[in-house]
C-alpha cells in the first residue's frame, strides 16, 4: 500500500478495520480473475463504459488511471457534493483523514486479489475467489463508519455508483476473456509504457503463481 500512496499512514487515516459492513454484493463473473485485476488498474475503458464514474471523477474520462500515479487521487467534479451515483450528498467523512485526502478517490490493488477503494465517507473492496480458469466470484463490500450503518442511513445512492462501476466492468472483461485462449496472450499481450504498473502486476504473477507447465516438473 505504501507502494501505491507512498505513504502506508494513509490508508490507516480511513480506520477500514474498524469499519461496518453496510451492503455485500457477489458477483459470478465469466472471466479469469487476472482479467479483472488489469481492468481495475488502467482507465482506458472509463470514458466509454462508466458514464456515472465520469461524471463524478471527471478525469477519468481522459483515460487517467489513479493507480499510475504513486500518491495521487482522483479528484471529485466541483459539481459532486460526494461519491453517489448522482453526484448528491454522502455521508460525513471519516475523521481521520488529511484535508488533502477529501474529495478524492484512491484506488489500491492488494496482490493478489483484493482492491480498495478509498473516499472520504466510505471504503469499497473486492475480494476474488477464481472458480476456474475463466470463471471467478467477486466479493464487494462497501464499508461504512459504525454509526453510519446503525442508524440504518439510506445508502443506495454510494453502493449504486459502484455496483454500475462493477457490472459494466465485469461485462468488458466477460466480452475480452474469449481473447485470452489466443497463443499472442500467453504472455499477458503487449503494453505500453503508460502501463508499467499492469506490466510490474504481471512480472509478480509470473514470479509468485505457478504455472501447469511448473507444477509438471519434479
């Protein structure tokens, strides 16, 4: 996490351990779960697919991605009164917190299979379980402060913006997994410099997760 923030007190800041679970949604997604990591780490797509997620990080629309950037994150529109499907308000940010850290969304791939999603008044995570090679469940929860979840607070409007995020991102990666049976992916396919962090993501997959080929030999 110090990794990706530059800084590991700033993921402590959100206080996520001491966090209530509001709402879990599962998702049975048709797609290798590294698919789905590589989707999460690069913007490419946002402009096209996220027309909510845009509207609210409006440089997402630009196919930034907050992970390229050590320490940095999306900044809200100045019309998004907080992190919702429809830009209203949220829920009051978590005390913790920098100044600098309002109004900002920090995205964090855990290796393997955990992502974080950092705003001012909630924490979302995926967790993944591969079920076969194209196959996987996610997990998401979206995290609240206690008392938030307790006094039973209306949070449709926070969980609506990422579960759109989620199904039209879980679609892209079904429509690409049939792609993946090619001999050119073997390899993870071909990047570009912008994607040094998705090319360090699959340096780790090949240093730390075996292959048939590995496991075969004595």
């Amino acid at each position: 996490m110090a990794e990706r923030l530059g800084d590991a007190d700033s993921v402590e800041r959100y206080g996520v351990a001491g966090l209530a679970l509001g709402r879990r949604i599962s998702y049975d997604v048709k797609a290798n779960w590294k698919l789905i990591v590589e989707n999460f780490m690069e913007c490419y797509h946002c402009a096209t697919i996220h027309p909510e997620l845009t509207e609210v990080l409006p440089e997402f629309a630009d196919g930034l991605a907050a992970q390229y950037f050590v320490g940095h994150g999306a900044e809200f529109a100045e019309e998004a009164r907080g992190f919702t499907v429809d830009g209203s308000e949220g829920f009051d940010r978590f005390a913790g917190i920098a100044d600098e850290q309002d109004r900002r969304y920090y995205a964090i791939t855990v290796r393997p299979q955990v992502f974080l999603n950092l705003v001012p008044d909630h924490v979302i995570m995926h967790r993944m379980f591969p079920l076969a090679p194209d196959r996987t469940l996610v997990e998401c929860d979206w995290l609240y402060a206690p008392e938030v979840v307790a006094s039973e607070r209306d949070l449709s409007k926070s969980v609506e913006l990422f579960h759109r995020v989620n199904s039209q991102d879980f679609d892209a990666c079904e429509r690409t997994q049939p792609a993946m049976d090619s001999r050119a992916y073997r390899d993870g396919g071909v990047l570009v410099p912008s994607e040094h962090h998705i090319g360090a993501f699959h340096r780790w997959v090949t240093d730390h997760v075996p292959t048939p080929e590995a496991e075969e030999c004595p």
